[in-house]
C-alpha cells in the first residue's frame, strides 16, 4: 500500500502544467463595440479601436526592406552589472541575420540610420525614421549577458556567457506587432594561452552568445516568414 501510495505521488507531480483546457460557456451576448464593457479602458483605447486594430490584416509587397534598431545591451559580469559606456562597446550583430538576407522576399536587411534615430524612441517615431528608409518592417532587439570567469591552479582558465535575446517585428505601414522572439543560450570558451588573454576570451564567447541567440530567433522569424507565404 506505502508503494502504491508513492506511485500515485510521483504521478501526481509528475503532472505540473496546468492551463485553459477549454473555452467558456456561450453567455449568447455579442460584443458591441459601441459599448465598452471596461469603462476604465475606454479611456485610453475605446473597444471599436481595439476591434479595428485585431480586424486589420499586415500586407506586404512582393519583395520587402528590413530596417534593424538593437534597442539595448545589458552586460553583467560575474554577478555585477557594467556600464559600458556607449553602444560603440555593444556586441556587433550580424552573422544572425544571413538567412534573413538570403530570403527571396526580401531585397535588403540594414541598421536604419545612426543619424536619423530619434532621441525619444516610440513606436511613433520608430516608424517614421523607418518610412524615411523606406522600410516595411523594422526588426528591434534588444540582448542582455551575463559572462563570469574561472581562473584555474591548474589547466586552462575558462570563460562562459548567457545570453538572452529578444526580438520584435514592427510593421511599419500599421504599426502593428507582426512578430515576436525570445531565445536563451549558453556558451563556454577556453582561454587560448598563445594567442588571448582571459578579457578578449570574455569578448569572444560574449559575442559568439549574442550571434547564436540572435540567430535563434532569425530562424524563427525565416520559418514564420515562409508560413505566411504559404
């Protein structure tokens, strides 16, 4: 009895994910967007705009320009976080967007404009700047490290980097969210005696995470991309 008893626990816990396991029962009320359920969202978006914006489909030209904005980079080195004093020290992301180039839908992927980037970042403005470039969709990430070092006694002194990359797709005609991403990796190098120190190994193995986790979500993108061809 004690055993089955363990059985049926282990069962049990074995069993974690809890989620919506069916919709809820037809009330027989259509919505009328005329009349906002929520008197409180009515304040910044009336539900006929919200109706509006879920009903409007994305189109997109035969072939396509794709604008690039890293939004931000956030370093933390064994357990402390580092001012890095200018996006000229961020990690530079490009081997990530190979397969996104080599699509036959689209004709070109660049960073939009230094120059012409707004100081105040909207959505607003952030689709501007893109209109002036010509773009149809702007790609914003943004990825975040955290690197820590091992010095050995004896064998070789290591370096290891986290990564999180997150991405989104904004469409630039509508302004709505085509498409979203978020990937994880982890990444260890060993220190090369003869050729690095342990600071560029950190740089190396911190940059080859944010390709990798970068390229993760570009995989993601390429296969949502052919979907919506198909």
């Amino acid at each position: 009895m004690r055993y089955l008893a363990i059985a049926l626990l282990l069962f049990c816990t074995g069993c974690s994910t809890l989620g919506t396991q069916m919709p809820p029962p037809n009330t027989g009320l259509d919505h009328d967007p005329a009349a906002p359920l929520f008197a409180a969202d009515a304040a910044a978006i009336s539900d006929s705009e919200i109706a509006r914006i879920l009903d409007t489909r994305i189109e997109l030209p035969a072939t396509f320009r794709v604008g690039l904005v890293h939004l931000e980079h956030v370093r933390r080195k064994d357990g402390r976080r580092q001012d890095l004093g200018g996006r000229s020290r961020w990690p530079m992301v490009s081997e990530a967007f190979s397969p996104l180039r080599d699509h036959e839908r689209i004709y070109d992927v660049s960073y939009l404009p230094k120059l012409m980037m707004p100081g105040n970042l909207t959505a607003g403005s952030l689709r501007a700047t893109a209109a002036r470039y010509q773009a149809d969709w702007v790609l914003v990430f943004e990825t975040g490290t955290t690197v820590m070092t091992r010095n050995k006694l004896i064998g070789t002194d290591e370096a290891r980097a986290y990564c999180t990359a997150e991405c989104v797709i904004l469409d630039v005609r509508t302004g709505l969210i085509a498409f979203s991403s978020r990937s994880h990796v982890f990444l260890e190098k060993k220190k090369d005696d003869g050729k690095w120190s342990l600071d560029e190994t950190v740089g190396q193995v911190e940059q080859d995470a944010v390709e990798e986790a970068m390229a993760d979500n570009l995989d993601e993108l390429v296969r949502f991309l052919d979907h919506w061809r198909a």
